[in-house]
C-alpha cells in the first residue's frame, strides 16, 4: 500500500538535493510526497547545523508535529547536519521522535523505516561510510519537468575553517567516479533537464582519493561533451583551490555559465588567518582579477562573516573595502555564530551581538546598492535566458535567468520552458531582470528557440 511522506529542508543546496534523493529512494519503498504534513505517514526534517539560528529551527519544526504523531500516528525523523552532528542525544532530548539519520545514511532509510514498523523501535543510524556509496544517485525513472538540476559529485570537506561545522558533518572529502557523473547528467538529460548544477562543498577538491586520475576541470570537460545540455554551473569553489586550470575552462568551455560563487568571509589578513582560510585579501583579488581577465563579463557571488572573534573596526573596514573592490553581483552575509566543537568557538574575544548586528546592517546597505547597480549594468542588453517557467509574479509571464544568473521575468508562453531565449532587458530592479523577447540573433546560441524557427 502506498504511503505518504512529507520533507521539511532547511540549509544549503547540498540539502535540498539530499531531499530530492530521499524522496526517489522512498519512491521505490512506496512512500510518495505529500505537500501537506498532515496526510503524512512520515514526517522527515532535513536539518542544517552551519548556524545556531538554522539548527533552533530544528527543534519549532519539531514541536510543529508532535501533534500529528500523537493523534494520526505518524512517524518523525531528523535527518541532515543536526541529525549527524547530535545522533542519540536527539532521541534523549525529542520523545515522539521516532528516527536519527545521519548525512551518509541516506541510502539505508527504506529499511530503518521498515524496522520502525514492524518493531516499534526507535532508530539512530550516523555512522560515516568510508566507500562513499551513500553518494550514488537512483537515477530518475519517470520525465523530471524541469529545467535544472543539481548533480553531486563530491561530498564533505577537509578545509576545517575554524568557524565551519562541515567537516564533522560531511565527513572528509569524498567524490563520485566521473562515469557515474557523466551517466547521471546524461540520464538527467534525457529526462529533459538542460543545465546542471555540480554540487560539491569544495569542488575545486574534486578527483582526490578516486582510482581515476581526474580533476575538476577534466571532469568540467567531459560535462562539457554531453549532447543535448546547454548550461553548466558549480558551487562552492573555496579561493584558495581555484586553480590556473579552472580560471581557463570559463573561456574555454561553451556550455560553462559566467557566473561564480566564491566565499571570501573575510577582507582582513588577521581574520582570514585566525578562520584558517589559506588566502589573503590580496591573492583572493587577484584570482577575482584573473577571472574577470579571463571573462570580462564574469558575475561574482560570495559569502561573508561578520563579528568573528577578534574582528575590530579595522578588520571590518578591510572587509568592505574589499566589497567596494569586486563589487559583488550578490553576497550572502552572515553574522559569526559560534559552533561546539570548532576551533573558534574556543577564541575569547568574541565580538558583542550588538556590533555585529550593527556591522551586518553597514555590509547589507552597501551591497544592497551595489547589487542594485550592478543589475542596471545589464539593461539594454540582449541576454540568453534559459525559461525555467511561470513567473510567480504574473500569470502573464514566464520566468527564466541568464548565463550569468540573474533572474529575468519575460511577458511569454509556458511552450518556450525549456528553451533558450534572446531577451532584450528593460528594468533591473534589486532582485531580478524585467524583459522582452527579441527577434535579432545577436547572443543566440545554436538552441535559441527564435533562430530554430527561422
Ligand atoms: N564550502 C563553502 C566555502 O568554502 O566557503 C561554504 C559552505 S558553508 C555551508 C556556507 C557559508 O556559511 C560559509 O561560506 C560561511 O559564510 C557561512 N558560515 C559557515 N559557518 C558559519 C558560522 N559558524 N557562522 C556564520 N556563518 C557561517
Ligand atoms: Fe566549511 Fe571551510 Fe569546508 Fe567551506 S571550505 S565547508 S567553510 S570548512
């Protein structure tokens, strides 16, 4: 009899693509999604530990259903970070809940899940699987309906930044024979997926510990070759493994977008020091410099830490200089949060919440007008936009991003998901792109959907 299963994700995209494998796996144990927990046999909560913030949300969407435990009898798991991170302390602590996955645990849920039902028993199962098989991928049976999809194709992290939770997480770096990629990617394609994203928390680690010798920009090659998909992007790529080799693919490959995500955390020598980042403020502009000399049109994200112990006025200065310096397309910004077991949640001088907030404010103000104008840089162009789908703004619209992805909202028919576009853009507003489609085959590539039609 089919059951119902429904999964709450918070975190990284590492996360939502474990969620989108759990529920294939569960597909083939006769668990099917639900939308809505209250039709749930299974209730899951993928969890993220990067932040203490992230992992509270844990335990409110825990007391969420404990109700629907103990009036309809369903199940309740944690499965992710925390899961990993506090194993049986999680069972102690939450009394209706039922399972404790860690995040190489993955593949053994069908059966965990079966012993559940027919002992009763409550199950905690975070071990670290040193083969790597809770890596491979079910491949999709059925047409995905959509346009993009993430590929895994190393997991865990051997930086151990003094801030990150991830390696005692993750687990140390581990990747996926690239057959096994290539195969996915192919599958995925066939299903109708056009650009791929290749997920890895520092894919620039990629091919160590595999029998093949290969490394992350062979493996950019081979992607590269697959017929029939048109866009290929990563994250993350930690600066100080962004290699000579991996700069030239973005001139070199076709199918590579111009866009890269590239944590800086820190502009401040002392503090990129004290995370143990590896790099300096100097050497992490040089490599933006080389990009942009490399692809003048390249777009830039990254990430940044503000309030980590010891930073003073003049780090933090040093950190918007450097903000001033690359001038962003986005940056997702985090105030430090301290996390046991790491090296820095021992360092004294802790930076009060109130600076922080204050520092954080600053940061967000300035790259908010940056991102903005950075944005209007892009109007009057005409732009490749792959349709992704409906706009949820409009029912008028369709939605799509450019190879340097930027979202663009396009008055459009739902026929041309799937497709590459010539858009001309009009508006930029903080967050997106407003266009039109163009007739001219200006930055058309082979697929764009007006040259096909002649
Ligand atoms: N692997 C990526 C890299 O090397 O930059 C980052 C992965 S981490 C999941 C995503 C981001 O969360 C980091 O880039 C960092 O900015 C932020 N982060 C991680 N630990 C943090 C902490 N303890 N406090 C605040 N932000 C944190
Ligand atoms: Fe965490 Fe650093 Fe590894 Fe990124 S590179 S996952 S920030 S330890």
């Amino acid at each position: 009899m089919e059951k119902r299963v429904y999964i709450e994700t918070y975190g990284c995209q590492m996360n939502e693509h474990d969620t989108e494998r759990i529920l294939r796996l569960l597909e083939g144990a006769h668990y099917l999604e639900t939308k809505n927990a209250q039709e749930a046999d299974f209730i899951l909560i993928n969890t993220c530990s990067v932040r203490e913030k992230a992992e509270h949300k844990v335990y409110s969407a825990l007391g969420r259903y404990k109700w629907l435990k103990e009036k309809k009898g369903a199940m309740i798991g944690v499965a992710g970070c925390v899961a990993q991170q506090e194993g049986d302390r999680l069972l102690d602590r939450i009394p209706y809940l039922d399972m404790v996955i860690g995040t190489h645990a993955i593949p053994m849920l069908p059966q965990l899940l079966q012993k559940i039902e027919v002992s009763g028993e409550r199950v905690c199962e975070t071990s670290f699987d040193p083969e790597g098989i809770y890596l491979k991928t079910i491949l999709p049976q059925e047409p995905l309906h959509k346009v993009k999809s993430y590929v895994t194709i190393m997991q865990g992290c051997d930086h151990f930044c003094s801030f990150c939770i991830v390696p005692y997480v993750r687990g140390r770096e581990q990747s996926r024979p690239s057959r096994e990629i290539i195969e996915e990617v192919e599958r995925l394609v066939e299903m109708g997926v056009k650009e791929v994203c290749l997920l890895g928390q520092n894919v620039n680690g990629y091919g160590k510990g595999l029998k093949e010798e290969i490394s992350f920009s062979e493996l950019l090659h081979r992607v590269n070759e697959i017929e029939g998909l048109d866009r290929i992007r990563f994250t993350t790529s930690h600066p100080k493994d962004l290699s000579a080799e991996l700069i030239r693919s973005f001139s070199k490959l076709k199918k590579l977008c111009e866009h890269i995500h590239l944590p800086f955390q820190s502009g401040s020598d002392k503090i990129l020091k004290a995370m143990h980042r590896g790099y300096t403020k100097e050497s992490y502009l040089d490599k933006i410099n080389r990009l942009k000399k490399v692809c003048p049109s390249m777009a830039v994200t990254s990430d940044v830490i503000v309030g980590f112990p010891g930073e003073e006025e003049k780090d933090f200065e040093e950190t918007l200089d450097l903000i001033q310096k690359v001038r962003f397309d986005d940056l997702f910004s985090f105030k430090y949060s301290p996390r046991k077991g790491t090296r820095a949640a021992q360092f004294t001088e802790k930076v009060e919440e109130k600076v922080k907030q204050n520092r954080l404010s600053v940061l967000q103000g300035i790259q908010k007008e940056i991102t903005l104008q950075k944005n209007q840089e892009w109007e009057g162009r005409v732009e490749e936009v792959l349709v992704e789908g409906r706009s949820r703004q409009s029912d008028q619209d369709v939605t799509g991003r450019t190879r340097s992805n930027k979202i663009v909202n396009l008055e459009g028919d739902l026929s041309w998901v799937g497709k590459l576009v010539p858009v001309r853009v009009n508006k930029a507003s903080p967050h997106s792109l407003r266009g039109r489609i163009v007739n001219s085959g200006s930055t058309c590539s082979p697929q764009c959907l007006l040259c096909q039609s002649g």
